[in-house]
C-alpha cells in the first residue's frame, strides 16, 4: 500500500473475523518506508473492533490500538502508542522516537497478559514496561494526605542572613554619575538649547544592593515532605492489556507529502513468528 497524492487524509481498512488476546500475547507489526523524505505525516495503523463503518472511518472512529510511527518537522518525530480503556484513549508516557530516512522499517508492539508490553524497530526493542506504570489509565495509587499540613514552625530555609553582619559606610554608591570626560560642545547656546548637563555613565564604584553575608541555619529542618495515603479511588485492573473484540485494521492518516509504503500487516499471538517475519 502506497499513498499517493500530497496534502490529503487516508482512510484504508481491512475486516476479518474477529478475535480476542485473552490469555496470549497480542502483537501489532508491519512496515514503513517513506520514500518521499517525509516531512509531515502519520505512518501508524489502528485496530478496531467490529462497529466500524469502513465507508466512514476517520480520525474520531474509535479504536482499540493505534500504533506507529509519527513525523512533522523536526519536533515530531515519534511512535505513538495509544490503547483504548473504558472509552477513552491514553497515550504511552513515555518518548519513543522513530525512524525518518527512506529506508524500510519494521514497527513490533507486542502486549502480553501479564498487562506488561514492548515496542521494537527493526527487532530491536527501544521501549518496554509495565501498562499500568507507562499510562494513566488508573487513579493513581498514592495521593497526598489532605489533612496534612505543614507545621506553622517548619523552617525551610537552609541558611539565612548574618545578624552580626553591617553594610559598610561607604557602601552605598549612585548606579549612574556624569561622564566626568564629557565637555560642553562650543556651539551650545543655553538660552536656546537649555542648560547644559553632561550625560551619564555607569559608576565604576556601585556595588549593587548590599545583601548581608549567609550562614547555615541552625533551625532548619530540610524540605517539607507532603506525606502520602492510599487512593481510595485506586483500583488495580489486571486486564488492562486485554482487547475484548478486535476485527479491523486499518490506515487512518494525514499525509502533506505523499509517498510511503505500507507492507507486511502482521497481526499474530506468535512473538517468534513475528519476529522471524521482521528478520527476513
């Protein structure tokens, strides 16, 4: 699959029957090559399930998993992956960044029971983890106590000023004093051009703000820690990585220069299959 005309979105997909990653792995690959020096455009493939309309697929269609690589200009270059949970779609948090030359490169997300994942290019891992820890799908665990404060003589400050410590009496100086080398030019006359004042310069001797020397402070107690509790809105899931229903694949993107090939469209439980499929 080739795109072909610049400045357009693309819709492509393709049904098949449907099936479900419960209890095995799930793994999403297939090839790019943007033979065109892309610039600005999406190289990613989404797996939906089976309500899609294809004759109206676009980018608000849901979707189970959106996955692959995304370049424009020189900030974006990364992969996406970004997995549906109770309706909602949740980007990875972390940065992967994908290939821009014009070479063919094989993109792996493998997500397996265990709610644990990896993300490969060309067989090589570049990302891998744990769902709950790597996406915000659940509250978080820990919140901070709200009844906490901090104590009223908390002293936060490392150090503070010298109390024996005194400006000195010549200390205060004008930022600004006249140029002592600048002279009245002959031709100005004071009751035409006023009274003359020489402009001013910086003072070699101001010193700035006079600001007492410091000294560790015998009362301080460090940074105040917010103490944490359990969330009760917290609740584990261990079937985040589970896809109840998926039976469509397809390309759905926005391209300004047209050009890449899509090939290779490996849906499979068989890591070692995949695999083998990217090394050939």
């Amino acid at each position: 699959i080739q795109t072909s005309q610049d400045a357009r979105f693309y819709a492509l997909s393709n049904k098949f029957d449907g099936f479900s990653n419960k209890g095995k792995p799930l793994v999403v690959q297939f090839s790019v090559k943007h033979e065109q020096n892309i610039d600005c455009g999406g190289g990613y493939v989404k797996l939906v399930d089976c309500s899609l309309d294809q004759t109206d697929m676009h980018g608000e269609s849901p979707y189970e998993i959106m996955f692959g690589p995304d370049i424009c200009g020189p900030g974006t270059k990364k992969v996406h992956v970004i997995l549906s949970y109770k309706g909602k779609n949740h980007l990875i948090n972390k940065d992967i960044r994908c290939k821009d030359d014009g070479y063919t490169h094989f993109y792996t997300l493998i997500v397996k029971p265990d709610n644990t994942y990896e993300v490969l290019i060309d067989n090589e891992k570049v990302e891998s983890g744990n769902l709950e820890d790597d996406w915000d799908f659940l509250a978080p665990k820990k919140i901070k106590d709200p009844n906490a404060k901090k104590p009223e003589d908390w002293d936060d400050k490392a150090t503070i000023p010298d109390p024996d410590d005194k400006k000195p009496e010549d200390w205060d100086k004008p930022e600004h004093i006249p140029d002592p080398d600048a002279s009245k030019p002959e031709d100005w006359d004071d009751e035409m051009d006023g009274e003359w004042e020489p402009p001013m310069v910086d003072n070699p001797d101001y010193k700035g703000e006079w600001q007492a020397k410091q000294l560790d402070n015998p009362n301080y107690k460090g940074a105040w820690e917010h103490p944490e509790i359990d969330n009760p809105e917290y609740s584990a899931d261990d079937n985040l990585h589970l896809r109840n229903e998926i039976c469509t694949v397809g390309f759905d993107l926005w391209q300004v220069k047209s050009g890449t090939i899509f090939d290779n469209v490996l849906i499979p439980d068989d890591i070692e299959l995949a695999s083998k499929v990217a090394a050939e």
